[in-house]
C-alpha cells in the first residue's frame, strides 16, 4: 500500500472511532449556529442578514477542535519517530493527515450548513452560496491549522496557543469566505470578485501548508 | 554491509552527553549497547534513526542501498509502541506494514509468531504493556529492514516473549542483519560486541554544579 493512502485511512479510521473528532467538530458547529438566535432574539430579518457570517465564524471554531490533536498524538505515542524512517516526504505526510482531518471534520461542517441555515432564514440562493464558500474555504482553515498543530507539537496544553497562532492567520479567509456568501444575497459585489480572492486564498494555503507544518515538525523533533 | 561510527559526539540541552565514541558493525553482528541511566544510549540510538542530530564526527553505511538514508534502512523499537489504542492489533500492524511499503502485506505471519493471532480483531486499547511490546516487534518481522536498532528491546517481555525475541534476533543476523540494543540486561545472543558509554564528561558537568 502506498504510504500516503496508509495515513489517510489509518486518520480517518481514528477520527471516527471511540474518541476520535470527526463528531465533536459538527456538533460543536450545531450548538454555536443553534445558541445565536437565542442571543439575538427572534429578528428573521436580522439573522438572515449576518447569517452567513455567523455561520463562518462558527465552521472557523469548529475546525480548530480536532486540529491540536493531528500531530501531538502521533508525537506521544511516537509515531511520528517512525514516519520519520519512511520513505515518504513529510511534506506530502503532513498533506495527507491535513486531507483526513479535513474530510473528517470540513466535510461533515458542508454537509451540515445547509440544514442549519434554515434556522438562520437563509434562502435556497443564499445556502447555495455558502455551501460553494465552505467547500473551496474550509481546506484552507485545515491546512493554515497544520502550521499552528505542527508547532505546538510537543506541548502539552497546545490547544490554547495553536488558537491564538492560527486564528490570526484565518482572517483573509473569514472575510472573503463571508464576504463571498453575502455578495451573492445582497450585492452590490458580483459573487466572483470574492469568491476568486478566495479560492486564491486556498490553494495558497495548499502549497505553503504543508512544506511549513513540515519545517516546523523537522525543528520541534530534534 | 557495514555501519560505522568515528568521532561521534552527541549534545543534549547544550551538555554534551558522550563524545569520541567509534564503533563499526558488520553485516550478520550485533553490538549491545551499555551504560548508566543517561549515559546517552536512547541518544545514540536516535541519532542512528536520524532523529537527533549528529553534533560531532560522522556516521557512515557502506554497502546500504545509496537511494536511500540510513535512516530509510533502520527499524527502530523504542521505549513507545506507536500504537493507537482504538485501532485493532491487526489495523495497527496493517497500517505500519503498509506505510513501510511491504510488497505482501500478510501480517498473519509476524502476528502468529509473536503471538498474538487470536487477538487480530481487539483493540490496541486492552493489550498488556508486554503484549504491546510484541506487537511493535511483529512490525520489525513484516517489513524487511537490514538495521535494528532497539531501546530496552527485553523491558516488560516474559521470559518465554525474551527467548522468542532471541530466536528472532540470531535469525535476523542469520540472514546478514544488523542490530544494535540498548540494554541492562541479557540479550541471548552469543557474539555480540559491546560498546559501554562512560559518563565522564556528563559527570564532570555535574560536579561543577554549586
């Protein structure tokens, strides 16, 4: 079996065992979603309004959960040590367990948006818009993550400071995904111009993800 | 095959731990590795792995496959199993077999010659530490690897698990392997060299400590 294939199954097998996060991500995205409309009171002009920004920030919490784990499990119990022999570039390894966390815990957040946005009175346009946002913007958030999990590493509380790390690092992609779904409600922006900055924004997050996760792990194990 | 070492001198924290330290192995011998707590024995060993670095003097494989780091050649048993505990015996070994790249994955047979085939479908989770043990052994019978390099290979094994891994070592160096161990006690195997680390400069370090 190709070593890149061995990874991605043995993660995904992991994250949805007993323990593992794929769940936790999309129920903790549920309660956020769930919670606003109780803060907000019931104003269906309101919500359908900040709806899709709400819904952004949230998938942005969400995504972070499971990401201090993707690296610290394999450091403790010293797999990483072993992946480390392997013949595969690290780089493409850190790519591989970036590509299961995503389609264990940005998939399920896709899957889950549109059921959610009814609470938000968003319409079919609007729901549509931001499923296509949070396809092309949730990898990115998985793959600048992989930099903040790579060296956090070996902390033992890395939670708190991959948060502090990454969040800033998100924002270009909080305020074009945002600003996507809500050009395609209420204008006056065409849906493209954002949208174009965004899927830029990922697949620069693609490249420089990885090689960076990468660096960082070679320096957190010597 | 031949792996050998001159000059190496390995640092941790800034103190360094040994230092001039040669050694030279050939294809078919073993060398245990000797000396007190701390005396650098996981360090030499990792820095064979390639997972610290190489402070001073050189390490160097002559008739190892050159498309490949010694790294790339070495199985490594350390003091963790590397394994997950809510995957099977059998996922776990699969999946190391696997990304090793091991042309038959038929990890029937390293499993049964450890022991633990009756167990393939339980998870990780409820293995004893010993159990554990030889699961991460089996890894170093699915893949074939010409460098052994094991940290306290012996610690939490049986008596019957050690003679077992005896066996497994003799044939490993039967068929031109190497192995290096660190090791407190005994390993079985007959002709061994030894290579004893003295703490004398980490000793120093300490005296000098108001």
């Amino acid at each position: 079996m190709n070593p890149l294939a061995a990874i991605l199954v043995r993660d995904m097998r992991i994250a949805v065992r007993v323990g593992g996060g794929a769940l936790i991500g999309v129920l903790f995205f549920l309660v956020v979603v769930t919670l606003t409309p109780f803060a907000l009171g019931p104003d269906i002009a309101l919500l359908a309004r900040i709806g899709p920004a709400i819904l952004w920030l949230a998938a942005l919490l969400a995504s972070l959960l499971a990401l201090d784990r993707l690296f610290a499990g394999d450091h403790e119990d010293g797999s990483l040590d072993l992946i480390l022999t392997g013949r595969a570039p690290l780089e493409l390894i850190v790519a591989a367990k970036g590509l299961a966390h995503w389609l264990t815990t940005g998939l399920p957040l896709i899957i889950a948006a549109p059921l959610i946005g009814l609470l938000l009175d968003l319409d079919g346009r609007a729901e549509a818009a931001l499923v296509l946002t949070f396809l092309v913007g949730t990898p990115a958030l998985t793959f600048i993550g992989l930099i903040g999990a790579a060296i956090a590493v070996t902390l033992r509380r890395g939670g708190l400071l991959l948060a502090v790390l990454v969040l800033p690092l998100t924002v270009p992609v909080l305020i074009f995904g945002v600003a996507a779904a809500n050009a395609a409600v209420i204008g006056p922006v065409p849906f493209g111009t954002p949208f174009t900055v965004l899927c830029a924004l990922t697949l620069a997050s693609l490249v420089v993800g990885p090689f960076a996760a990468a660096a960082a792990l070679r320096q957190e194990m010597e | 095959m031949r792996l050998s070492a001159s000059d190496l001198t390995c640092r941790r924290g800034g103190r360094e731990v040994f230092a001039g330290l040669n050694f030279s192995l050939g294809s078919g011998e073993a060398v245990t590795i000797r000396g007190r707590n701390g005396a650098g024995k996981s360090s030499l060993l990792r820095m064979v792995v390639g997972l610290t670095r190489v402070a001073a003097g050189r390490l160097i494989l002559e008739g190892g496959d050159p498309e490949m780091t010694l790294g790339e050649q070495v199985h490594y048993l350390g003091h963790q199993d590397a394994l997950k505990p809510s995957l099977s015996v059998g996922e776990n070994l699969r999946f190391w077999a696997g990304f090793f790249g091991a042309a038959a994955a038929d990890i029937g047979a390293p499993l049964a010659a450890v022991g633990l085939e009756e167990l393939i479908d339980l998870p990780a989770a409820y293995l004893s530490a010993g159990q554990r043990r030889r699961l991460s052994i089996a890894r170093l019978l699915a893949v074939k690897r010409p460098i052994w390099l094991l940290d306290e290979p012996t610690s939490t094994l049986d008596t019957a698990a050690q003679q077992q891994l005896g066996e497994f070592m003799r044939a490993h160096l039967a068929g031109g392997g190497l192995i290096m161990a660190a090791t407190h006690g005994a390993l079985g195997l007959d002709n061994a060299q030894e290579l004893t680390l003295d703490r004398k400069s980490a000793l120093q370090t300490l005296e000098a400590l108001p």
